[in-house]
C-alpha cells in the first residue's frame, strides 16, 4: 500500500492545519478523510503546501481529533465539553478511533467504573441490554429507555402498558422487544424498532394453520444466519420457539414443545453455533421444576435435556436460576441462589451436574429481597452476579479471580456485555453502572 508523505494543508473553520496523508489515511477508509484517497491510497488532492482544503467545521475539535490520529491518545481540554467532540467525531467518522483511546481491549480482570447513571422511568429496572456500539437500553414496566454510547439518552419506547419481557440488539440501531399479545396496535408479541427514533419497523406474527395468532413472547436470542429466536405462548396450540427472518420480519419455523416441558415460557435461549442448536432453559421460580434442553431445529428434535427433577440432590439447593452454554468445554453452566456454579458434560448423558461451591467465598449478609444470580460468557470469561457484586471466573477450572462491586443502587437485578463494557443493573435505586477496561499504557 503506496501512501504519499506529502504535506497536506487543510483549512478548518478560518484554521489553518498542515498534517500528512500518512497521518490522515490512519482514519480508514469509511471516515471523512478516506474519500480523499483513491482505491490505491494515494492522496487525490493535488498535494502541495499551498493548495488549501476547506472544511466548514469547529477547529478546536478538529486539533484534538488530529492529535489522536497522531498519537492514539484522546486528550479534551477542560474548555471544551466532551460531547461537542464527540459530536465532531461522528461528521468525521472516527468514532472507532475515540472509543479505542477511551477504553482497551474487554478484559472481566481489568475493568473499572466509569460511570453511573440514574434512570429516569419509575419501579424497578427489569432488565438491561448492552449494545454493539457501547449503548445500552434499560426496560422499566412497559418503557424501554435507550442511551447511546455518551449516555445520551434516545426518545424511550412506550408499548402502552404491555409488560417488556426480553429485548435484543440487531446491530448499532435495531432493538427487538418481546412482550405480550397485542404490541400497538394488531396481533403480535414482538417487534423490530428504530433505537435512535423509537419507531416500530414491523412486527413478528405467529401463524397457526395459516392464520395469525394473538401470544406472548418471552426470551429472545439471535444467530449469524439472520434468524430471530422467541419463546412463544399462545392460546390455542403455538407453545413453543418460534424463529423468523431478521431482515423480512417472516416467520420461517416453529418449535412445538413436547408433553411435560415449558419451551414457551423459557426464561433463556441462547444460540450455539458449534451444535447448530438452541439451548432453551425454563427456570426457577418461574416453574416448580427447572428444564433445560438442546433444540435441532434441521431434525425437529430435543437432542439433549436435563430436569432437576431427575436430580437427586436436594431440590432446595440445586433450583436453577440461570443457565448458559459453553461449547469450548462442550458443557452447560448453571448457577443457583446461592451462586454456586454448576457443571453438565453435554458428552454424557444428562442427569449429573458437578457443583462448586468456590464462589461463596467473600460473601456478605444476604438482602432481604436478594436478586436471582445471572450468567454471561464473553472473551472466554464467565461471569455472574450476586447480590451487589458481580464475579468473574478464569481458566479451565473456573477460578474467581475478581470481583466488581458498587455500594450505591442495592442488588444487581441484571447486567449485560457487548460494545467492549459491562453494564450493571440496580433494582432499589433505579441505576445502572456502566464498567469499562481502561485503554493500555503509551510507551
């Protein structure tokens, strides 16, 4: 790749600026200044000191948006507030540029607070859910408050007085919400909104016997085939997992459940990309009996299931809360209200769950209404939260080594992984924090 190392003179708001095309083609070629380049990177300017390129934007940003293609640091002056930078770096397109200064690469180990933000919908958060570009949105009741990456909240989503069961992110700006039977107005459980306008683009209708049914629509999940995965409560015979086209808004399948399982109220789905399966948990207190199961949806068939009322431990210990997938140790991991984690080879038949109880080390004085432990995996990481803190587990054995925890906000009610940070949800205090693993040193 040939770049030029000519001098480049540009002319920002009245302000004179000399840089290099080296240091201009640093911000890729989907930002502002790639359109300067041709296909073999070479500077399409007629590049001399005394030709001017004029751009009618602020110039102080402009000089610490070009320090950081210089440098990689993002250094903001206290005179100028951060989001007009931001907002510069938008029109710029380097916005990948700003997020890589402000943070590092995720790491459970290294992460520290960033910040907490107080939400402003009444009751308790339900749930929260990160998003690809270091957003979140945060489901209240029947609202659903969206924050782009600056906390900068969006126009919240109402679905008039319907109840949020799950929500999911498809990409930086579309945001799927299960809820039940009459989202707006017309059939349906479930729809794909517009995260930065709050509106609805379509919605995904459940057909039996070629007409479209009234249900409910509980835990989502997606996959890399574009394919859109719900559990589904109807009232006549649509108990099940339904799957439709991300792009389409179609429905493309139907899992029906078989006698003596739950698949429609399944608190958890989650795709398996190795199996070609869909692992679907039915948990406690939801049902007196927690299910968990591998769904191949190319065979129509349960592949793999596990009850804990095939178990013969103690029940009131080994009730389930949450449930996920680990392909890379062909394992499923299981958490109860005591946060210990639990273990089922998928090599083996169902039926034995090997429980550590390491995780109990450090513990306080349980809140009188303690919320239900939750699992994620992310960057070969597990974590789970309890109470008010959330632990991380390393290594094949799964050992704690860190833990995150804020006084403020009371228990962790839910928390979420994606865009390179963790947020974590408060149930008393109607907060959430927002946890970041900062950037690596400048040598």
């Amino acid at each position: 790749m040939a770049i030029q190392k000519d001098r480049v003179r540009l002319n920002v708001g009245g302000k004179i600026f000399e840089t290099t095309s080296t240091t201009l083609a640093i911000a890729g070629r989907e930002s502002y200044f790639g359109a300067m380049f041709d296909d073999n990177w070479e500077l399409q300017l007629n590049s001399t000191c005394e030709e001017e390129h004029f751009i009618d934007r602020n110039p102080d940003c402009f000089l610490i948006l070009l320090d950081l293609l210089r440098t990689g640091e993002l250094y903001i002056p206290s005179n100028i507030p951060e989001k007009l930078v931001y907002r510069e770096a938008l029109f710029y397109g380097l916005m990948d540029h700003v997020r890589s200064a402000k943070w590092g690469q995720f790491d459970g180990n290294r992460l520290q607070h960033a910040k907490s933000v107080t939400g402003r919908a009444p009751g308790d958060g339900t749930a929260i859910r990160a998003s690809p570009d270091g957003g979140c949105c945060v489901a209240h009741g029947s609202m659903v408050h969206i924050y782009d990456w600056m906390f900068e909240e969006h126009p919240p989503i109402n679905l008039d007085y319907q109840r949020v069961n799950d929500a999911g992110w498809l990409g930086p700006t579309g945001l799927v919400i299960s809820t039940c039977e009459r989202l707006g107005r017309g059939q349906g459980g479930m729809g794909l909104f517009n995260s930065t306008t709050g509106e609805l683009k379509y919605k995904f209708n459940v057909t039996h016997e070629n007409v479209v049914k009234s249900y409910t629509a509980g835990a989502l999940c997606f996959n890399e085939g574009y394919k859109l995965f719900s559990s589904c409560k109807g009232r006549s015979n649509e108990y099940g997992i339904g799957v439709w086209d991300q792009n389409t808004g179609q429905q493309v399948d139907f899992f029906y459940e078989p006698p003596g399982w739950s698949l429609g109220d399944a608190d958890k789905l989650q795709w398996l990309n190795g199996s070609n399966c869909l692992l679907v948990a039915t948990l406690f207190p939801r049902k007196d009996n927690c299910y968990i199961s591998l769904l191949d949806f190319r065979s129509k068939s349960m592949v793999w299931s596990w009850s804990d009322m095939w178990s013969t431990a103690n029940s009131d210990d080994r009730r389930v809360r949450d449930a996920i997938g680990m392909e890379e140790n062909s394992s499923i991991c299981v958490v109860n209200e005591f946060e210990d984690l639990g273990f089922m080879d998928l090599r083996r038949d169902p039926g034995s769950v090997r429980w550590s109880s390491r995780s109990r080390l450090m513990k306080g004085k349980m809140p009188d209404e303690p919320c239900y432990p939750k699992l994620a995996l992310h960057e070969g990481q597990l974590f789970s939260s309890m109470n008010d803190c959330i632990s991380v587990f390393c290594g094949s054995d799964w050992v704690l080594t860190s833990r995150l925890r804020r006084s403020f906000g009371g228990s962790i009610c839910d928390f979420s992984i994606a865009g390179d940070r963790l947020f974590a949800l408060h149930s008393e205090e109607n907060v959430f924090d927002i946890w970041e693993t900062p950037p690596p040193p400048i040598v």
